[in-house]
C-alpha cells in the first residue's frame, strides 16, 4: 500500500485511535479496503474484527462474543 496514501487516510480519520487504524491497514486487502473499513467504523465501542464482513463491528460485551473466543484457538 502506498504510504502517501495511508497517511491521508489518517489525517482524514484523526478521532480513529492510532491503534485501531494499525490494525485497519493490516486487515485490509487494499488501500480501496482500507478507506471502507475507516469510513464505516463504529461510532459505539467496544468494537471487534468481523472476519466474515471484513470490517469493524460493535459487541455488547466482548468476552461473549463467539467469534472473539474463537479466534484464540
């Protein structure tokens, strides 16, 4: 991915915390995928990773989540 492009992307999503836009560009595939998952983030936290959705989702309460307990296997 081309960095030009990633540092728009945060300057434009400043109220994403860093952390959460890290893992943003690892998930995604493409720059394309990248702004797609920046622009529909949860406003309600907490959120999680949706592997089938590929994009940030938000959870009542994490440690129940079937696919947070999962994905630790």
């Amino acid at each position: 991915m081309d960095s030009n492009v990633i540092d728009g992307l945060r300057k434009r999503h400043k109220h994403v915390h860093p952390l959460i836009f890290h893992r943003s560009v690892e998930y995604a595939r493409d720059v394309t995928h990248l702004f797609d998952i920046l622009e529909s983030m949860p406003k309600k936290f907490p959120i999680i990773w949706d592997d089938d959705t590929e994009s940030w989702s938000v959870c009542r309460d994490i440690t129940l989540n079937k696919k947070f307990l999962e994905r630790d296997k």
